[in-house]
C-alpha cells in the first residue's frame, strides 16, 4: 500500500540506493535504507530532524562513506567516495548554506566548478552557456554579478546552475526554501516543474509538508534511519505523512484566545526612533518605532539580512542605539549592560544558536548556566550550584518535553537538539519580554510545536514575545501584530487576521504590489 | 569524541594526570634524541654531554635544587600568559610586566627598609603585582575598546620596561658602589629560603597560584564566564557576561602574576635590583604555556624540565666546551616536537 512501484518514466531507476548503513558515534543515522530516484520525478525526502535524510543525501553525494550498502546508477553499482565521484556519475547537490565566493562574479563561481575548466579561461563562453540554460528553466541571473551582491534567492539559482551547466542529471536539493521568500519559492517550484520536463532527477530533503504536498511526484518518508515509506504524492495526504513521520500524530498548536487588554496595557518594551550604526556592509537600523504589550506576540516578518539581528541586539543591549531611546518596562533603559537587562527579565532566542548562544566545548550543564551565573553562584562565587542548575532547567524542559543530554558537549549536539536546549534554558527563568529569532529553524514538527506553545503559554502568563521570523504561516499563527521589516526599517504594520501572505511577502522583498 | 562528556569532568582527572604525564615524557625523550644528533653532527659525543646535563641537574640535591630555582620563575611567568589566555587573550607582556613589577618591589625595599619582613614582605608582593597589573592595564584597555591587539601592545612593551628600571638604577637607585644594581636589599626584604638551599619562598608562591589557578577555572563562576568568554565571546556577551570588564581584569591578573614573579627574582633570588636582570624570563614562560596548552599539570611539568635544560646547558659550556646556542637547539627541538604533537599520543584531546 505505501510502496509506489509506478515509475513516472522508465522502467530503470537512474539512482538505487541498496540498504545503506551509516551511523555516527552514538546515533545511527541510517538503517538499511532502499531508495529508488527516477528521471523526471521531484522526489521528495520528508522527515524530522535527525531521520537521516540529509545524511542519506551526503551518503549519495560522496560527501559521507556509508558503512554498508550500495548505490546503483543506471543499474551499475557504483562506489561514490567523494563528490568529486557523485559529480563524475552526474549527481551534485545544494547545500543549505550556500557555498558561493561572494568576491567572485556568478560566472566565476560556476567555472570554477566545472569539470572540463581549461586553463584560459574562455568567460563569454561561459556567460553564454548560463544565459541560455537560464531562459530555458526561469534561472535568470545576471552572470557579470558578484556574488556579493545578488539576494539569497539568485545565489540559489546560481547553485542549481552550476549543477546544470556540470552536466548533473540528478540534483539534490537541502532544504532549498528555508532561505526563500514565499513568491520566490513559488519560482523555485517552477523551475523544478521545468527541470523535470526535461528529465532531471530532482531530490527534495524538508521537512515542510505543504510544500511537498505542491511539488513533488513520489514522497519518500524517513524515520528514526528507516524509510517509512514512499507513496505517490497525489496519493498522500497530510494526515498520512504525518503518521508516517511519527509515531502518532502530534498534538495541534492550541493557540488559545488573543489578550484583549494587549492594546491597553503600558508597553514592556517601547523603541522611539531607534537607530544603530552603520557597521561594515551590515544592515543599520533606522527610526524604528516599535511596542510590545504584555499577552502579546509581535511577529517581525522580513528577509534574514534586513535588520533582524540588530533588531534583536538593540534589545538585548549588544548594539547601541545611536539615535532614539529603549524604554523596557515603562524606564528608559537605553545603554544598560546585557547582564542587567537579562536580570529585569528579557530572554534572547538567537538566530544562530551556536554562535550566538552556547559555548561549543562546554558541557550543556555548563551552558544551561550562562546567562545567569550569579544566581548559581554560592560562596561568594566559589562554586556554582549545578543541582540548582539542573532542576530549573529541567523544570522548564520537562514542560517542553524536551530531554537535556547535560553532560555532551554542546558542539556534540545537533541542530534541532541544540535549538531545544536553548528554549528551555531562555524560557527558565520567567522572563517578561523574549526575543526570538528563528525560534523553530531547525526544529522537526514536534519540537516546533512545543516550541511555538511555550510562547503561547507565557503570552497567557503576560509575558510579551518579540518572534521574527521568515516563517509566515508560523508568524501568522502566533502573531497578535504583525510588523515586517525591510532594508532596517519597519515598511508595514498589519492585523494577522486581516492580511495575507502575499501582501507581506512582496513588502518583504520590497516589491510593491 | 562523543565518549568525553558522558561523564562528569572530575571522574576524568586521573586519567588526564596520567596522560598528560605519559604525552609529556614521551615527548621530552624524543627532544633529547633529536639533540644527540645534533651533538653528533658537531662531533661531539651525545650521550656524555646528555648525561652531563642530567647528571649536573638531577644527580645531585644540589643541582636539583638550582634547577628549582631556575624553574620558580618561568613557572610563574608562564602562569602570568595561561591566565589571560582562557579569556582568548595572548599576552606576550610577561617580561615587561616581571621587570616592572619588579622595580615597584624595588621601590618597597628601599623606602619601607625599617619595616619588618612580616609587613615589608607581602607589601612588596602588593607593590610586585601593581606594578605588572598597570603595565598590563595598557594593552588590556586598548584592547577591551577594540583600538589596537594586545599580542602587539603587550609586546612591544616588553622593550620599553627595561628601559624604566634602568632609568630609575641609574637616576636614583643605584648603590654608592656599583651604577648597573641598586644596594643589597636588607634581610627583612629578602623572600625566606627553604631547605638551606637557594630555594626560596617563590617556589610556594608559584605552586599555591598555580593550584588557586586550577581550582578558579575549574569550579567558581569566573571560571566558568572565562571558559564561555574563551570558547565562544559572541555567546558570552549576548549571554550577559561582561566582555570587556573580563578582558580587562583577567590581563591586569596575568600583568600581576608576571609582577609578582619579578618581585620573587629581586627579593628572593638576586637580592638587589640589577640591570637586565632577565633576559627573556617572561618570553620562556610564554613558550612553557603554550607548550602545555595553558594546562597548569603541564606548566608544571614544562617548567621543570626548560630549568633542567637550561641550568644543565650552563654546565655544558664548561664540561663540554660546546657553546650555548646548543641549548638553544635543544629547547627549539623540544618545541619543535610538542608543537608536532605526533598524533600517537594525542589522545583524547578536551
């Protein structure tokens, strides 16, 4: 019943991958996994975080070597040991985070990856070669452009050309739209609709279901390192991927009843006309005004890059305002130290947890502790209370159902996991004002959904939550306010339930209408 | 990797002691094979002139005990770099600090002379770690407000301390008999000498800094801020910690661990502030603490052994007629081999 043997084209599958083994200290990735990619089909990889998928990919890309198993290509096994090898079978892959030199023009970045580069370089040739692809499939990008200056979305398209112009048959795409703007991922769609036309193979890891549900021919499910199965995509529902994906099915999202008060209540956090300074290329914050009441979820919709840290750090108190005033609480707290503002009660979510928020060679415990030593601090600061530690934290984890591995080393930790322990640590302490970024980045479904009803449950306890995000159906789901941030400045305020996606979108990217 | 954390860190310490131990050993052992060549190339015989120095050194309580005395201060200095270094600070400042600390110890002895040594001595310890405090307060400052690196602030002031206390010898200080030194301190501003041998106090000095050092790292709360502010500043600061005010204090302690081992050399080895009284102590407590990775065990260690072999290599120059740069060789040989780190045993890295 889940098997979908019907082959969209031939009978041959171009890729079969034949019970592959790979594990990692500690956690196997995946388990025996039979895996079979047609030319001419999108074919989706759904899964939580940590079903295997991308490692399964990265097995197939050469990237990873499996323990066991074996891979196909049109029949043959073949042994793939680096990408150097998936590219000579035709097999290349995005990656989540681009890998693009952004001093070098976008027809550089795709010479520099193609296999028969001669020793002059012969650049027209190339520029022509791109251009032509790029009318055929919707890839139009300037190829004269440094990458530096080309939007996430246009790095993207290069990525796939650089594929397509390196002879790839099959491509394999990480989590492609996690960077994208709504209508962007709608070209996206396109150009995968034109790709398999022509009959590319086109792999698609997520975890977003509506998604697959838009675009893919066969749905692939991964779970714990097994496939749980594979089914038509026009057979499947999301009731059906869900059970796949899980276990059981997870609980909805109670969002609950929006705080009437919110609009009267004296603001927690208030910036009057809030600028910072321009640093190197970064985006500087400009005139922002901006409130959040206490029972209130303001979302901050808006392109990662457009002020959204030093949004962020202008209220954590990192960035400086160098003009306007911060007002938390209903005092003009502009110019406080990060560790008093921490101690009146604001809590930080990071875009990039291990960066930003954890110290990788510490343990979790250790890290659990950080942002208020003081108050574990015993004889004067001699020791540090870790019993005391442990039992907040686990407090707070256990109402998240998240489980804290308190002696690994942070850096040991993945993505998703590393994501949990920061939840819970930020939402501890009670704090009245939390700011998050990003908050379920990285976050399977379950883990999203406890993430997203933590804030619910401290709006209801009169906390104000600061989420930005670029997850719209996220912010349109939690947000009592909707603002979106573009280019450093605030350029729309919105009721949720009297917007739509689209409307934000292109305000997001700047395009009117 | 993974296997590291599952335990808590304290079951781990006996196995770290022995493997640092062992790394160590192994280590030092190839140095000295390395060295044998060396004497070999030059047509020397290496096994007496190895056996010279480990004989002159280790043979004998006497020349156990100069080894010590060599060791006290590069063991401090050392301590005076690992300090700043767990912030993520390099501060190659020792010497300027050690010479500086040293002239306000001076300072102590020669004003307060009536004093007696009960007060007069930890004053002078005091006056010892102001002094390499303010001079590490410069390159700390510029550094906390992100004007100038300290590794370079810090080290070019090494060449200007020397020049301080040569100043104040020949403007003020110096004794009616002699321009280069100052007049010999009086017995209440001499560190007390244990064993009857030219040990002296600064030996305790070192071992109780060092173990305090071991004990604040591992267990207190600035411990703990230091490791964060040292594995990830970015988190640190957005956790709260206080950047700066850290980059600040934790370079001023270093200054003032490297002043203090200033006042132990003019108040417990020499006994008088000289001119040039060290040449290049604070740059061998750089290379100890970075040989040992800022490990106090392996500062311990370290420092033993760069004593052995420079005290052993003095002894050379007579025995041997072989000239000092060979101990040169032999102490770049040993840094040439830990910094390989041959990956056998590496072990399990923390």
């Amino acid at each position: 019943m889940l098997n979908a043997d019907h082959p969209p084209g031939g009978a041959q599958p171009l890729i079969a991958l034949r019970g592959i083994c790979k594990s990692f200290p500690g956690v196997v990735a995946n388990d025996g996994i039979d895996l079979d990619i047609y030319g001419g089909e999108v074919h989706a990889l759904l899964g939580e975080n940590g079903a295997g998928k991308s490692t399964l990919m990265k097995v197939l890309y050469g990237f990873y070597r499996a323990d066991g198993g074996q891979v196909l290509v049109e029949g043959k096994p073949v042994s793939i040991d680096s990408p150097h090898d998936a590219r000579r079978l035709h097999i290349g892959m995005v990656f989540q985070d681009l890998n693009l030199i952004p001093a070098l023009s976008v027809a550089e970045n795709i010479a520099l990856f193609l296999p028969d580069l001669r020793a002059v370089l012969n650049l027209r040739e190339i520029e022509r070669r791109i251009t032509a692809l790029a009318e055929r499939y919707q890839l139009k990008v300037n190829p004269q452009a440094l990458v530096s200056e080309i939007s996430i979305g246009e790095q993207q398209k290069v990525e796939i050309l650089k594929l397509l112009l390196s002879d790839a048959r099959v491509l394999i795409l990480d989590e492609p739209t996690r960077v994208l703007a709504p209508h962007e991922v709608q070209g996206l769609f396109t150009v995968l609709d034109g790709l398999r036309r022509d009959g590319y193979a086109i792999v698609l890891i997520t975890h977003k279901m509506k998604e697959v549900l838009l675009c893919a021919d066969r749905i692939s499910v991964l779970r714990g390192g097994h496939l749980a199965g594979t089914m038509l995509a026009a057979e499947a529902t999301e009731e059906r991927l869900i059970t796949l994906m899980f276990e059981r099915p997870p609980a909805g999202l109670k969002s609950g009843r929006r705080s009437q008060r919110s609009g009267r209540a004296a603001p927690l956090l208030e910036l009057r006309g809030v600028a910072t300074r321009a640093a190197g290329t970064g985006i500087r914050l400009q005139r922002v005004d901006l409130k959040v009441h206490p029972g209130e979820i303001v979302g901050v919709a808006g392109v990662s890059g457009n002020g959204q840290r030093e949004l962020c750090d202008v209220v954590l108190g990192m960035e400086p305002c160098v003009a306007g005033r911060k007002y938390l609480w209903g005092r003009d707290l502009t110019g406080q130290s990060i560790r008093s503002m921490r101690r009146s009660g604001v809590a930080f979510i990071p875009e990039n947890p291990l960066g930003m928020a954890m110290v990788p060679f510490m343990t979790v415990l250790e890290n659990m502790a950080l942002t208020r030593t003081r108050r574990y601090a015993r004889h004067g600061g001699l020791a540090v209370d870790w019993a005391a530690v442990k039992a907040e934290v686990s407090t707070t984890a256990a109402r998240l159902a998240f489980t804290v591995p308190w002696y690994a080393l942070a850096r040991s930790l993945s993505g998703g996991n590393l994501q949990r322990m920061i939840i819970a640590r930020e939402l501890t302490h009670g704090p009245k004002l939390i700011v998050a970024s990003y908050l379920t980045r990285g976050l399977d479904v379950q883990s999203a959904i406890a993430a997203r009803q933590a804030l619910v449950e401290a709006r209801e306890q009169g906390a104000g939550v600061l989420l930005i995000s670029e997850d719209l159906d996220e912010l349109f789901a939690l947000s009592d306010r909707l603002v979106v941030l573009y280019n450093g400045r605030i350029v729309g305020e919105f009721d949720p339930a009297e917007t739509d996606a689209y409307q934000v979108g292109h305000l997001m990217t700047g395009s009117e209408g | 990797m993974s296997g590291v954390g599952v335990q808590p860190p304290s079951a781990m310490l006996g196995r770290r002691l022995l493997q640092t131990g062992a790394r160590y050993l192994v280590m030092i052992l190839l140095a000295f094979l390395l060295f044998g060549f060396i004497l070999m190339l030059s047509g020397k015989e290496p096994l007496p002139s190895i056996r010279d120095i480990l004989v002159s050194t280790l043979g004998s309580g006497y020349g156990l005990s100069e080894v010590v005395v060599a060791m006290i201060p590069m063991l401090i200095t050392a301590l005076a770099v690992a300090l700043p270094s767990r912030v993520g600070l390099i501060n190659v400042g020792g010497e300027g600090q050690l010479y500086i600390g040293a002239a306000f110890a001076t300072w102590g002895a020669l004003t307060l002379q009536h004093w007696p040594a009960w007060a007069l001595l930890p004053t002078m310890m005091l006056l010892g770690m102001l002094g390499g405090a303010l001079w590490a307060l410069v390159p700390g400052y510029l550094r906390a407000i992100g004007l100038v690196n300290e590794t370079i602030t810090s080290l070019l002031l090494n060449s200007v301390a020397p020049k301080i206390v040569g100043f104040l010898i020949f403007g003020f200080w110096h004794s009616a008999m002699d321009t280069v030194k100052t007049a010999n301190f009086v017995p209440a501003a001499r560190l007390p000498t244990l064993f009857g041998t030219r040990i002296h106090l600064g030996l305790v000095m070192g071992l109780v800094l060092l173990a305090l050092f071991e004990f604040a790292m591992r267990h207190t709360v600035w411990g703990l801020e230091m490791r964060a502010i040292g594995g990830n500043p970015q988190a640190a600061q957005r956790n709260g910690i206080p950047l700066k005010a850290y980059l600040v204090t934790t370079m001023c302690l270093g200054g003032a661990v490297a002043g203090l081992a200033g006042m132990a050399q003019v108040s417990g080895f020499y006994g008088v502030l000289l001119l040039n009284f060290s040449t290049g102590l604070g740059f061998m407590g750089f290379l100890i603490c970075w040989l040992a990775g800022g490990e106090p065990l392996g500062i311990l260690l370290l420092s033993f052994v760069v004593a052995v072999i420079t005290t052993g290599g003095n002894l050379l120059q007579l025995t041997r007629d072989l000239p000092y740069a060979v101990i040169n060789i032999l102490l770049a040989f040993t840094l040439f081999v830990v910094l390989a780190r041959p990956a056998f045993f590496e072990g399990k890295k923390a």
